[in-house]
C-alpha cells in the first residue's frame, strides 16, 4: 500500500531529475549493504564492460548502502571504486550511504540487479517488483522462488560479469521486454507476497496443521511463595476453561530495557541520558543513524534475552492469577532480527524461571492480532497486526 502511495504521488521525472539523470539516462540500480556478500564489485565490472564491450554511453550505475564503520567494510568499498576506476567509468557511476527512504530509487530505475553470491530472499526483489522494474540476480538459494529466469527477470550465475553484462544488455535493447517483465514481477508479487496473500498461506497452514478438537487443559506448576530461578515448583490445579488472558513479556514480566542498558552502557557509557531520554518505543529508533547496526547486534547478542531479569513480583502475579482460575498465556514476539535464538531463548527463560509446564502456556507470535484472548496486557501504546484482535488491549505501564 506504501508503495502505491509512492508511485500515485510521485513524478518520475521528477525524481530522476532530482537524482540527476536525465530521460535518457539508462539507469541500473544496485541497491543493498554495500559488502562482498552482495557483489556490487561484480556489478561494477558489468557495469564497465556495459558501456565500454556494448557501447552503451547512456548507461548509469547507482549503488545505494554503503557503510563506513568496520575497516573490511571500507576496502571493499575501495574495491569497488577501483574497479570501476579501472573501466574508465566511475564518473558514470554514484555510491551512496545507506538509506532512510529508498524508494525514489527504485522509481528513477530502469533495471535492479541482485547479483549476490550468498542471500535467503531479500526484499529488495519483492519492493522492485511492487515498482514493475525488471529484475537480474544470481540463480541461487531463494531467488528462484521470486523469480523465474525470462518471466520476471534474468537468473544468472553468481560472480559472472559477463552473465550479468548480458542480461542487462538485453533489457537495455527492449524496452517492451522490461515493461513486459516489470508488469510480471507485479502481479507476482501480489499473488505471492503481498501481506493479503501472506497472511492467507500462514492461515490456512495453520488451519491445516490444527488439532480437531483442543487438547486437555495443562497443570501448572504451584509456588507456596515465589522460588529462586532455576527451582522447580509442584503442579497447580489445571487452568478453568475461560478466556485465556495474554500477557506479554518484554518489559510486562522481563525488564529488557535492563538488559540492554546494561550491555549498550558497558559499550557506550557517554549514551546513558540518550536511553533515559528516548522517546521512540523501538529502541534503534532513538539513536542516530551510524549507531543503529550496532544497536541490532546487541539485540541480536547471545544470551540477550535468556539472562533478562524478571521484575519484582511479576513471576507470583502470574501464579497469583492461574491460582484463581485465570487462564494465562504468555504472548511475545520474537525479534525480527534474530527471531531464532530470540524465540529459543524465550523458551529458555520460561522453563528456567516458572517451570517446565509453564511452556504450555507460552505462545510466540509475529502477529499478536490473531491470538484468540479476551485481555492482551501489552507495554507498546498500539499492537497492530492484519486481523481485528478479539481481546482487549490494556497498556502496561
């Protein structure tokens, strides 16, 4: 929806004037970190024997996410430059820092290159399809699900200039065949990977792998008074069949904040009245932009959410409730970062803290809008998601 927003109230021409290119300029868009993962020196390469073995003068070359922070990061950057200096056409190209807001590049774009070595499914295919730009990319691991080789784009081999020469030259000759496969990559990407039909696939999955009827109610485990992390308790009565009450877990019953002051300030001590005085609920958000990667990688750290401390009290209001008969369920969403080991640990940290019955309970979602409860207590201000919720959201403050 964002996207078509874009293209309804953007111009074109506007943009690529703003860019600098001209209506004539063909311009070929390399966009993602700037790493030999990607192999933007490959496209640097193909960019070079583009305009000097085909003769296409009107050819520009625009890379989007460079990243000067760790050294392997700037001599890539360097071998980049150098190959295109080498071809004689660095004054025909532009290398820009990562960007907030790219989607004006993919509207001033004639064509989109993925031509990496190594990639699950980045996104960047699906956001190039959404703007019906021709896509070419290396034929391995997940981009054959997004694209077939001659329908939305080119598939070549990996670390191939002269493949990816080729087929950039072949769109280059046919502008009907890039708007052929740009209108293909469109509805492809509709049909498969629009949030509609996403959350269509993941419902019926769901549906599909659903037991017939629920199964029996869990006991849980019953503390006479609070027990130190690690000791188990006996069971408790099993949960009264009413509706579940869902409780979330970070910074409801876990103190994360705790946790990543206490790593970012042992890294960072100058930032300490940055993070008391944030004002955005994502933490990344309230730093500048140079410190956000790194903020990720402490999030992404082993151990991060296995070791938070619980705040006082919470683990007895939890056991307080299920003894009076409220059905709990403990409702978190794993980073999208490291939503693996975020949601392993999770698992980690419930059986350490309330016991091995207590995972029965413990219900780890993207999308909390499609979990069935009649309470969903919740530090963030909004929980949004693509279903209208049933329960009730109360803030936890």
């Amino acid at each position: 929806d964002s996207i078509d927003a874009f293209q309804k109230q953007k111009d074109r021409k506007a943009i690529r004037a703003e860019l600098g290119y001209s209506e004539q300029d063909f311009l070929v868009l390399h966009l993602g970190t700037v790493c030999s993962r990607k192999c933007q020196h490959v496209t640097a390469e193909a960019f070079s024997k583009l305009v000097n073995d085909k003769g296409v003068k009107n050819a520009k070359l625009l890379i989007v996410g460079a990243r000067y922070i760790r050294q392997h990061e700037i001599e890539y950057i360097d071998k980049v430059k150098a190959t295109l200096r080498e071809g004689g056409v660095e004054e025909r190209a532009t290398i820009l820092d990562i960007q907030a807001e790219v989607l004006k590049y993919y509207m001033a774009a004639d064509v989109v290159l993925v031509p990496s070595k190594n990639e699950v499914l980045p996104l960047v295919i699906s956001e190039a399809q959404a703007f019906r730009r021709p896509l070419v990319a290396s034929n391995i691991d997940g981009l054959p699900e997004a694209i077939k080789d001659g329908e939305e784009g080119f598939l070549i081999p990996p670390e191939d200039p002269q493949a990816l020469c080729d087929a950039v030259h072949k769109l280059y000759l046919s502008e009907e065949l890039r708007v052929a496969m740009g209108e293909k990559g469109r509805e492809r990407v509709v049909k498969q990977f629009s949030h509609a039909a996403m959350t269509k696939t993941y419902m019926q999955l769901i549906d599909k792998m659903a037991p017939p009827e629920a199964p029996p109610p869990v006991a849980v485990q019953e503390p006479a008074a609070y027990t130190p992390p690690g000791v188990h308790t006996t069971s408790s009565p099993e949960p009264t069949p009413t509706e579940p009450v869902l409780v979330d877990m970070d910074m409801v019953i876990t103190d994360w904040d705790g946790a990543f002051r206490e790593r970012w300030l042992a890294r960072h001590p100058e930032d300490e009245e940055l993070i008391k005085g944030r004002t955005k609920f994502e933490i990344e958000r309230n730093f500048p932009m140079e410190k956000r990667e790194e903020v990720l990688e402490v999030i992404k750290e082993p151990g991060f959410y296995r070791t938070m401390k619980p705040f006082p009290g919470a683990l007895e209001a939890l056991q307080e409730m299920v003894d009076e008969g409220v059905d709990v369920r403990i409702v978190s969403a794993p980073h999208s970062k490291s939503a693996g080991a975020c949601a392993a640990e999770k698992f980690d940290w419930v059986e350490h803290h309330l016991g091995a019955a207590w995972l029965d309970r413990l219900i780890l979602a993207r999308d909390k809008t499609h979990v069935m409860g009649c309470l969903l207590i919740d530090d963030k201000p909004v929980v949004r998601g693509s279903s209208t919720p049933a329960w009730e959201h109360v803030v936890y403050d």
